[in-house]
C-alpha cells in the first residue's frame, strides 16, 4: 500500500545517534562549506555573472573558478541550510539563506536561464554540449535547493528563480524543440518536485519526456564509454539491470519513480522495483555502497564486487537512500527501509568525519598494507577537507538536514516507523514519542501523546538483520492496530548483537571471509588496533566479545573477534580513519 511523507516539522529527532550526527552537521560541516565556497570561488561565479564583481580581475583567479558544474554545490549547501532552518532556524543561517539566494537571483538571465560556467567561460553558448555540460544537472539542483527552501521558510526567492528557468526548459525541450537529455541526470526528480510544489503540469511533462527520451543513443559517451555510461543504451523502462556511473544511474532511477508514481504508469514502476532488486541481490556492498568500478564511477557486473577497489562513492550512497525511499512510498515495503537503514549508518556517513570537516570521496571495504595513495580521492590518503570535484560535501549536508523527514510516514490507516531514533512524530490526530538507544541496544519504545477515537496502526518496521524479536503493548503482546488511548506505550526489542555475516559465493572476490555486523552497522578492522598485519591473519571460531567504549570514536561498541595470534578488535565501519589512516577490512579470511 502507497505511503504518504509527512509534512515538514512533523516529526523531530530529539536525541541519540542521529541527532548527534546532525549537531555536527550544523555548528562544523555546513559552516566549513560556507568558507569553502568562497575559497573555491564558487560564490565568485555567481558575483560575476550578476556583474557584481569584475570578471577580468586576474589577481582573482580566471573568469570561471572550478568544475563546470560547480553551481550545484552552491544549490546543495543551501538546500542544507534551508532544512536546518526548518529544524531550528538562526541568524546565521538566514543570512546565509538572504545573501546567497539573492545572489542567485541576480544571477538569472532575463529568459530564465542560470548557469554560470555558461555565462562566464562560454561566452553565454547554451545547450552546445548535453553529453558533458551538465547544465540541466545544475538545474535540477537549483529546483531541489528552491523546494526545499520554500518549504522549509517560506522564501519564495529561490522557487521564483527556479520556476522561471523551468518555464524555459519547457520551451525549450521537447518534442519538435530541442530533442535531447542531459549527460548527468537529476533534472528529471527536480522537475517534478517543483510540479508537486506549484502544479505546473509542463513540468511533470517535461520530467517524462527526458525519462522516455534516455535510452534511445542520443549521447555520445566521452573516451572510451559506451552508451551505458549515461544509461542512454536502454529505455528506462526496459532495463532490468541498472549500469554505467553510479550516481547518474541512481538519480535517474529516482526521477522515473517520481513519473511513475505521479502519472500512475505501473509498467514503468515494475521494470524500476525490477531494477532495484537485481541490484540489492548482485551489485550492492553489504555497506550499501554502490558502484564497484573506479572507470567511469560505474556499477559492475552482478557480483563483481571487489572490497579493495570499490569506488562507492558517497553521493552514490545518497542516490540509493533517495530512489529506496520513493519506492517505499510507492509501495509501502519494508524492503525499501531495510536498505536506507543500512545505507545511512554505513556507506552514508563513512563519507565524512566524526569532526563534520573532512570527507571521503570514495568508500572502498579495504586498505591494503602499505597501499600507495595515486588519487585524492583514495581513502589512503585520508579524508580530505574538500575536492575540486566537491559534490559529495554538500551531498552529506542536505541529506543529514533532511534526515527527520525519512523517520515515519502514514497511510490511511495509520502511521508507520522506519528508522529508530528519539523522536517526536505528529499524524494529524496521532502522536508520540520514541525514546531508544539505538544502533547500541535494541529497545525501541513508543509512548503515545495524542490519538483520535478511532482505530489506526502502529507500523514498526522489524529489520531484515533481525532473526527474532519481540513487541508488547502496555506489558503485553497484543495487535497493533487497535483504539489507542494516551500514555499507552508500545516496547519493540530487536536483537542487536554482534553476528558473523558470509558473503554470497558468487562474490568471488571474498569467498572464504567473514564480515562483523551489529544491529544496523557493519564493523571493520583497522591495522592500529590490531597485532598483526591484518592481510597476513585469519580469523577463528569462537565467542564476539562486546565492549561498550564510550571514549571511543564519539562512544562506540567495539568487538573482540578472535583470530589467529590474539583477538582482533572490530569498530563501526563509518568510524574508520578519523585516528590514523591505514590498513582497513572489512571482509577477513575466515580458518575453516
């Protein structure tokens, strides 16, 4: 049965894992990318193309500073302070709303169009490069950060910037116009976020038609690529196994639900749930991380998934929790949240440091011993305080802000949990309060503050990692659809212990190891903790002791695994590389 999100402010985070998580986010990341935006020069663009600042300043730097799609990192970190206002609104953070969405505005052309590499290093030459210009990708991003920001605040300065260069797209593109899609998709979802914002139905028709028009081999992959690079070598809706670059593959799947659900096309929403599940069977880290190939940033084949050369990029991690969440309300299937649970404890914030100022790139499962770091974004060489290429950032950013909007959900019947966290959530009606410690332990209790006279549904997901659990209501088993009454008090335990997880055989990269899983989080082993070069041991039958170290890494529950030559100590794996940087696995040979 479809879900429907609650509206904004509806449920709050108010303690534990993910607010701390979300603190960090507030008062370090999103303020070291304010100061990394005016370093890069990307809020330079923008005062350039709105003739506010001199483009020929060569003590500046050149005209144009950056990546061609630098814009969008500017849109992401305000789609950021926009939900962080809807959290708890600052002076600080109005201003930086006030002045960049401004600036923003000013740099819009009479037309609607806005695209500032365009402007300052193309001399204004629109649309003469969709493979790789990334201009409707911009846009896109521009949308999302101008929903977000009505949404959240109420200003209508970015949603008016938006909606004027939407009505230019739409006269633009399109059937007997100019016929083609963007290299890097995302303009799909952004369009029809804003037609779900204002009911423009050109915008939900333009959304289609760059879903229908992908796959047709209207783009000319650069290099070596093939088609399958920007997913143009299948329809959409013929595709079964999702291909080529990661994010693009991702994002391009979440703006075909969109339309799927949007213009009621079930055909298109069975081949993508058939995507999705071919990709969670074969092409999925058990992190959750996607994309096995540092070629092209891309998805291997089934089960080529290599823990050493896993590119997993951390924006790809954010596609997949964005496409999972609108299948589940697409479908209302538990399966959807199972992966968005382990995608944002794992593959997700791996990505930035416990500090909130430094950044993966790229989240591989292993470090070799004296591996030799070739690439920035080689996890060897540590976490980096910001990239040329500078999307994942920012990424991080929104998708913490955002994060109490993926708590509950509701239907007709009533109201569902999908990710355990001390929360308040309003339904209309329905209240109540959730106080847990989880990922540490796996009491879950739900205490109602407020209900109609009526029957609805408590929905608490039980996690696929759960081989058991228990549920009482008021002290006692009991259903959970039934007239509540206030102060009655629902007590979910699920078993969070630590596990031993073999990988599928067909892996054969990793036949014959172990992983460590807790609850929701999967454990690695970093080589500081260990006695032995961690290539050279093997781990062993026997007990997995737990500590809980509140000292450690921002409080964590370590696990002893024994091995051969002494046990070996396991953390979270979104803990790694935030001592030293060194050898890390998290698949270890296992003795037979």
């Amino acid at each position: 049965m479809p879900l429907r999100p609650l509206p904004l402010g509806s449920t709050k985070i108010s303690g534990g894992f993910w607010l701390e998580r979300q603190r960090i986010n507030r008062d370090a990341t999103i303020p070291a990318a304010a100061r990394r935006l005016e370093e890069a020069g990307t809020l330079r663009n923008f005062r350039r193309t709105a003739r506010q600042e001199p483009d020929t300043d060569a003590s500046a730097g050149p005209a144009f500073a950056g990546k061609l799609f630098a814009d969008t990192d500017v849109y992401k970190w305000l789609e950021a302070v926009a939900w962080e206002q809807a959290r708890e609104p600052s002076t600080e953070l109005a201003d930086w709303q006030s002045s960049a969405g401004a600036l923003v505005a000013a740099a819009q052309d009479s037309d609607g169009y806005l695209n500032t590499h365009t402007h300052l290093a193309l001399d204004g030459r629109r649309y003469g490069d969709l493979e790789k210009g990334h201009e409707l990708y911009c846009a896109g991003h521009l949308f999302q950060a101008a929903v977000a920001q009505v949404r959240a605040t109420g200003d209508r300065t970015l949603l008016d910037v938006a909606c004027r260069f939407a009505d230019h797209l739409c006269k633009t593109f399109g059937p007997g116009r100019l016929e083609g899609v963007d290299g890097h998709p995302l303009i799909e979802m952004a369009l029809v976020e804003l037609y779900r914002e204002t009911g423009t139905a050109a915008y939900l028709e333009l959304a289609t038609y760059f879903v229908e028009a992908r796959g047709h081999g209207t783009l000319t992959p650069p290099g070596h690529h093939g088609p399958a690079y920007f997913q143009d070598h299948l329809p959409v809706r013929e595709t079964r196994t999702i291909a080529g670059h990661a994010v693009r593959a991702l994002y391009l799947a979440s703006g075909a639900t969109d339309v799927a659900v949007e213009t009621g096309d079930g055909e298109l929403l069975d081949a993508l749930r058939a995507m999705w599940a071919t990709m969670v069977e074969s092409q999925t880290y058990l992190t959750g991380g996607l994309g096995s190939r540092w070629y092209g940033e891309a998805f291997g084949d089934p089960f080529e998934l290599p823990p050493d050369t896993a590119y997993c990029e951390t924006c790809a991690a954010i596609a997949s929790v964005q496409w999972s969440w609108r299948l589940l309300l697409a479908t209302g299937e538990s399966k959807y949240a199972d992966l968005i649970e382990r995608t944002l404890y794992n593959a997700v914030i791996s990505g930035v440091s416990l500090g909130g100022d430094r950044f993966f790139y790229v989240n591989t499962l292993k470090v070799r011993h004296n591996a030799f770091a070739d690439d920035q974004r080689s996890a060897v060489g540590g976490r980096q305080p910001w990239f040329g290429t500078a999307c994942c950032p920012p990424n991080v950013m929104r998708t913490l802000s955002a994060l109490d909007q993926l708590v509950a959900t509701s239907d007709d019947n009533g109201v569902q949990v999908h990710l355990y966290a001390p929360a308040s959530v309003s339904a209309g009606q329905i209240g109540f309060d959730v106080e847990t410690e989880y990922p540490w332990h796996g009491t879950v209790r739900v205490r109602i503050t407020s209900t109609p006279d009526t029957p609805w549904t408590l929905g608490l997901r039980i996690p696929a990692w759960a081989d058991s659990h228990s549920l009482t209501v008021n002290g006692h088993e009991g259903p959970l659809r039934r007239v509540w009454a206030v102060g009655d008090e629902v007590v979910l335990e699920l078993p969070v212990a630590a596990r031993r997880t073999t990988p599928d055989e067909r892996i054969d990269s990793v036949r014959g190891c172990v992983a460590i899983e807790r609850g929701p989080l999967v454990y690695c082993f970093e080589q500081q903790d260990a006695g032995v070069v961690l290539d050279a041991t093997a781990v062993v039958a026997g007990e997995l002791i737990e500590r809980e170290r509140p000292e450690l890494l921002g409080g964590v529950t370590t696990i002893e695994v024994p091995a051969r030559g002494g046990p070996l100590t396991a953390i979270p794996y979104y803990a790694w590389a935030n001592r030293t940087v060194g050898p890390m696995t998290v698949w270890i040979r296992e003795d037979a």
